[in-house]
DNA sequence: AATGAATGAGACTTCATTCAT
DNA sequence: GATGAATGAAGTCTCATTCAT
C-alpha cells in the first residue's frame, strides 16, 4: 500500500507517514475548519487507516498542535529572512509587517487556520504547551524583536518616546489580529467594508508604521507597496 | 416552575422565556466558548425542557445570532453615546477606542464570544445575514465613522492625507482584531507576553493615534488612562 | 381570521373549520406521502391552530380515517353512476374498469393515497373500522357488485363457469393493486417498463376482460380507450 | 461476545456481522412494517451496538435497499427456475403466477415488505438506484419474460392478439399489485370479502390465464391448485 | 507496524399530543 | 370555542478513541 520507497528504514518510513497525515489535515483544516474537520476525514484523505493513525498521533489536538508549532516555525523563520535583509529599525519591521500582508494574501488558508486555534484552542490548551512554541520562535529570534524598536530609536528612524518591549508586543498583537480577522471573515470583509482584504490590511501597516516613525524619517509611501513574494511558504513537510 | 409573575400576558411571558434561554445561552458561551455548548447544556442552564427550547430558537446558530446581533446593537449604541461627547475628530476616535479598551477589561467574555463568532461562524454565515447586522450597527451610526476622519481633518486634529472610508475601516478592523485576540488569548497572553491584556492594547490604541493625529495636535499621553466605565454593558435586552 | 360569514351558526362554523383542515390535508398527503405530514404541517396550511385542531381531530389518524372514508364514499358513488348507465354484465364491468383507468389518470394523488392507506394503515386497524368503511360503500352498492357477474352470465356477456361472488372481488382486488402500485411507482414505472402508466393499466383491463367475457360476446378494442372524463371526481367537500 | 467461529478471517467475520444485522431488521420489518422500526429495534434485536451498526450501513434506508435487492434477485431466480420446467408459454406464464401464489401464501411477511417499499420507498429513491435492481433481476431474465409471450404464441397455447412486452408488463405490475395488496391486507381482506387471501388471489391468476391462453388451449382448472412448495425461499443470504 | 472492528457518549431535532387560560 | 405554551419520548446519526489481532 505505501509505494514510495525513497530513503527506506523505520524511521524514514515513520517519518514519512506522518507528513502524510499532518498534509492531509492540514489541506482539510484550511478548506473546512479545524473542528469540521472529523478524524475520519483525515483518515481518508491520507489514506492511512484511523487507528494506524493513531499511532502517530494519540489525539485529534496532537495533529493540530503539531500544525500550528511547524506553521509558526516556519513562519517564523521566512519572517526573520525578510527582516535581515532590511537596514535600519524602521526599514526591518517595515519588512515584517510587510511579510504578513504577502501572507495574507497567498496563504489565506493558513491564517484562517491560525485564527481559529486563537479562537478556539489557544485558552484552553496547558501554559506549558504554549510556552514551548514560544521557545521555538524564540529559537528563530521572534522575540529579540524587541530589538528592533531599540534600533529603530537609536538609529533614529523610529520616535524615541517607545517602550521596545510593550511597543513591539502590541505591534504584533495587534497585526496578528488584524491580519488573522481578515483572513476569518474572508469574502465576508468586502461585502461588509467593500474593499478588498488585502487594501485594508496594507492600511492598517501605513497608519502603525505612521505611528512608529521619528518626525524626520523619510514618509511612508501612501500604501505600502505589495512586495512580489514567492508562493512558497510552507513548512517544507511536503517535500 | 420558577415564576416571575411581572408584566403578565402572553407575550410578555413568551419574551421572559425567551430571555430566560437567551441570557443562559450568553453565560455558558462566555464561559466555555460557543462550540462546547450543547443545547442540552443550554437546557438544563435554562430551566426550559429541550422540546420547549426549540419552540423558541429552531436551532443553535438561531441563538448564537440573536446574541451576536443584541450584542452589536448595545455595543454600538454605547460607542456612539462615548463618541458623542468628544469635541474633536481626534477626541471622538480616541473615545471610541477607549470604549473598546474598556469593553475588553469589564466584560472579556463577551468579546470572547465575538471572537468566536468571527472565526468560526461568521464566513459561513450568508451574507444577507451578515447585511442585517450591518443595518442594525448602521442604524446606530457606525458606519457614519467614516465621517470622524473627515472632521478631524477639518478641524486639524488629524493628519490630511488619510482616505477617510479607508481609513476609518482599516481602523476598526484593526483594532477589533487586536481586542478580540486578546480575549480569546486570556491570560495565555500574560505567559506569552509577560503583559498585562489591556495593557497591551492600551498601547496599540496609543499607537494607532499617533499614526492618525496631525504634526500639530497635542500629544498622546505615554498610554492612554483607563476611564472609569460602570461594568454595566449588557444588551439591556431584559428591557 | 376565520372570513367567510356564510351560513352562519354554529354547526356551520363547525363543519368549515372541518373541512379546511380535511382540505389541508388531503393535499399534503397526496404531495408528500401520509407520514411525511406532521400534524404541524397541516396546521399551517391550514392556517388552524394546533390546539384548535385538536378539537375537531383528536389524532393524526382520525384525519387519515376521514379522508379515507371520504375519498371511499365519493369514488363509489361516481363508479356506481357509470355503471348503472351501461347495458349488459359485461358493459357494466368495462364501465367500473374505465372508471378506474380514469381516476389513474386524473387523480394519481388520490390513488397513491390510498395505497399507502393499504399498505401502511390498513392492517393495524380495527377490524371493526374497516366495517364502517365497507358498510359506507355498502349502501353505495359496491358489495352488489356480485350481481353485475350474476347480469353478465345470464345475459350471455360473461362466460359462464365464473363464481360470481368470487370473481368479483378478485377482479376488484387485482385491479385495485394494479392501479394503486402504478399510482405509487409513478414515474418511476416509465423508467422501469418505459411505457406510460396508463398504457400498462389499460391492457390490464383489457385482459381481464378478455378474460371473463363469454366467447361468443364481441370483440374487445385492443386498447380501451381513454373515455373523457371530467377531472372533477373530489369528494364535494371542497365547496 | 456471542461466538459461532466458523470461517475466521476478518472478512467472513464482517459478513457474519452484516448478516446479523440484515436478518434481525428482515424479522422487524416483517413483523412490524419497515417505519415503524427504529434502527435503536434492529440495534437491540441483532445485539450489535448503534455505532457499531453504523459502520455497516450507514443508513436505514441502505438496510431496506438491500434487503429490497436480495429479496428480489432470490425471488427472481426461484421464479426462473420454476419457469423453466416448464414448457409452452402459456405453461410457463402459469409457473411463474404459481409461484407468485405460493410466496403469497409462505412468505407473506416478504411480501408484505415489498409493498411497502412500493408505497413508501419507491417513489422517492433515485431512478438509477431502481434500475440497479432491475438490473439484478435482469441478469436472473426477468425482462426475458417478454419471450414467454412469444414462444406461446409461436406454440399455440396463446392468443395470437398479444403486445409481447406491453403485455407481459402489464401481467407483471397486476399480479404484483393484486399479491402485495393482499399481503398488505391480510387477515382484514378475510374480514372484507370473507375469502381467504390465497383463495383470492389463485382465481386473479385463473381470470389472467383465460385472458391469455387461446381459444383451442386446454382449459384451465376451476382454480389453480396449490402446487406444494418448500417453505424455504429466504435469499441464501448467509451462504 | 498496521489495521479491522467495536463502541460509549452524546449531538441535534422532531413530533404528536396535553394543559391552562 | 380558540389558542399559546409545554413536553415526554424517540429518532437518526456522528465522533474520538480503544481493543485485539
């Protein structure tokens, strides 16, 4: 029934079976919702047999746990490329912001998915659980963003008068959520605001970054221009 | 059973039912999220036998809108009265986001329950539904929102190159998104930022009005001080 | 509410609340199948509250007896007056058959009616209901039916080693199944024979009486002809 | 729990399990009519758990759908093989309405069962789930009977006037309907025309045959007799 | 390691009918 | 006589998960 024979062992095999299964559920989870999606369902679209499955995963909250921890990392990672690449304070957490509207905009799926485990998940799952994702951003350097705003004041592109901590942590508050509640609502949002997703949330980055600048750093152009992104930005399970 | 004599006759009977259903319905959904309640749940917190519920609401999600939209209403009602007393185009925006800094401290559940409502109902909700919400808000004004941009350009309060209907969307959404992450997240987000909730949010409304207010208006103060607000801001739907 | 003044009086309001009831009814079954209908249905259509139709019905079944014995009374009576306008035994048959063909053709609602009757109802009620029944018929001279053999042999139109009583109510169960069955299959006859509901029915009757007719009587037309009929074949009720 | 061994293997165990099922809801569905039988009755009846149940049909209706089928391809190939000994067609036609008879009068529960189907179920299934069956019985030469007619015509034991296929279908649906209503009846036919159902029925088919046969065939019997039967004639389901 | 079978618990909903006014 | 409200009893189906091979 597996086919593929590729880099064979237990382990290799192991491994392989469950990409398939966190790629089936995470396809499903995109399309349906996390809980209109049925452990039978993943059953058949991996084509793996229900209670082989769970031998992988012992419970339905593995699988999602699973997905949102490799989404974050990845996300994580792809975001940290971006910010590196810019010079000053203001110019890197431009790119950041930036980086979430391209997101946004290819991988609506995934924030939607992320959306719903903030919705529905995150409160109820144990602190410690949480804390361990935060240690694999952390890995990735997410939280160092503090460092940013720190930068930004002293190389004078950001105002001066910001708490790097409690600013930075309300920046990403608050874009997570915008940029998450776009994604839930989907067409919704233009047939209630009459604009597209996608403007709006690019909006929503002009008026933060407004707000961060110092008066004499260069202004903002009217929108923040869509930078062109590869579609890529899965966690490279899929191979 | 339980009785209330009150204002008798059969329709207001009825609308005491209704309540009775209603307000359990609210309390269990803030409290373990709108998916973990079932209508036995709802049943037993009422008072009121299954079969006698569905004489009322035909099914769960006619519930979850009722509520959704009294608690639109009553939300938009009281942002407009907030709004109503500041001067300014900047004042009146900076009223109204403090109304939703305080809606997040007195009565998280309730924009918990929002929360959810977003990702997990709201996309597959039709759309005329959805409109109906919308006129309800409209009627309160909200969508005049846009308007407050256009004043507080006039009156200088406000930077001049905002496009106010854009604007004024990105805004909300923005900060909707921010405030109802918050409390789905609850104290997760203690661990996860090492901040108070609503001091977090607090400064992403700081934020967000130094992007909007112009070079010469006065400036915020470091975070924006909480303003008392009764606790009380239930849909007075018990009439 | 209730209109129509009429002839007034109590007893007349009595039977016109009856008869919108039984009218509601008799459409729905003949549309949906007798338990497809819920007494709620009919209360809409109606337009009778359910408590108040409880008071002319005081169940489910007491609605279906009705109809049925109605629908009986009625039937009988217009088969007995096509009978009795045509000469010989064998005449008279052909007439009680055409008429049937008829009622197929014009009333297949009323028809599938009473099939489920048959098969749903019939066997669990009292035997000493379906007296009623038969004694209501009775008086219309079905049982006498008998008799049209007994006509038919003596005046040479009917073979003679037929046993009247015998005959007749085989011929009248036979034809009764054929026309109920073709009535329930509906369309799905034509998918399953490919041949128009009618057609089958009418070379039923044509066999039936080839049959029984003496072999000296004439000739019968290949396929009886439709006789046209008017569509009207209701019980009066209706007004 | 409850053993019998026999042919292990995953496979014959599951059949074994869905024969469990399928005879406990033949006996229901015989003895109480089919919606009158909860799938909680077949549930306790067959000793197999509701969800359990469920992983072998996954509707009520596929129970009656294939009890449905198997009654019918068995009744179709028992006919065939009693249609085959014998050797004119007007011999032939008589085995097959013999067999009709004898079911009548072994199996009425079966019969019974398929009138309801008639009534109830019939109408509303899809065309192509009905000409699945049809195939079925195909495959046993059913639709052959079309032959019957012209062989006896060929040997001169039919009249020579006959459609082949209009008319063997229409014998088809009148026999059928005739049998099924008399199963639906039952002992209240006997209460109705003081006949015994069987009685009735063989002199439907005598009233047919000398519909049929030619004017130089043998006469038929006063009433057909009983030919002795093996009450045995359950679709060998089990194997 | 894989898998077929089993299942307890419970979800949502419908319905005919009765009661009290 | 009319009616609003109430409801017990079922009914169908789903699901995450465990067990035994």
């Amino acid at each position: 029934m597996v086919s593929s024979p590729a880099p064979s062992g237990y382990h290799a095999h192991r491994e392989r079976q469950r990409q398939r299964i966190l790629d089936a559920a995470e396809v499903l989870f995109d399309e349906h919702g996390i809980d209109r999606v049925s452990m039978a369902d993943i059953t058949s679209a991996s084509g793996i047999r229900t209670s082989t499955l769970y031998q992988y995963f012992s419970k339905k909250d593995d699988i999602v746990w699973e997905l949102v921890s490799e989404l974050l990392a990845s996300v994580g990672e792809q975001a940290m490329r971006r910010v590196d690449e810019a010079k000053t304070g203001l110019a890197k957490i431009t790119a950041l912001l930036e980086f979430m509207a391209d997101e946004l905009e290819n991988e609506p799926g995934k924030v939607r998915f992320m959306a719903q485990f903030d919705a529905m998940y995150a409160r109820d799952w144990p602190a410690e659980r949480l804390l361990t994702l935060e240690e694999r951003i952390h890995r990735q350097g997410f939280r160092s963003f503090g460092k940013l705003i720190r930068d930004g004041i002293a190389d004078g592109s950001l105002r001066s008068d910001l708490d790097p901590t409690l600013t930075m942590q309300a920046i990403m508050n608050t874009v997570i959520g915008a940029q998450r509640r776009l994604a839930s609502l989907g067409n919704k949002v233009e047939v209630e605001y009459k604009q597209p997703v996608s403007r709006l949330f690019r909006e929503t980055i002009r008026l933060i970054l407004l707000g961060l600048r110092s008066e004499k750093a260069p202004s903002v152009s009217k929108a923040a221009s869509p930078s062109k992104i590869s579609k890529r930005m899965n966690p490279k399970r899929s191979s």
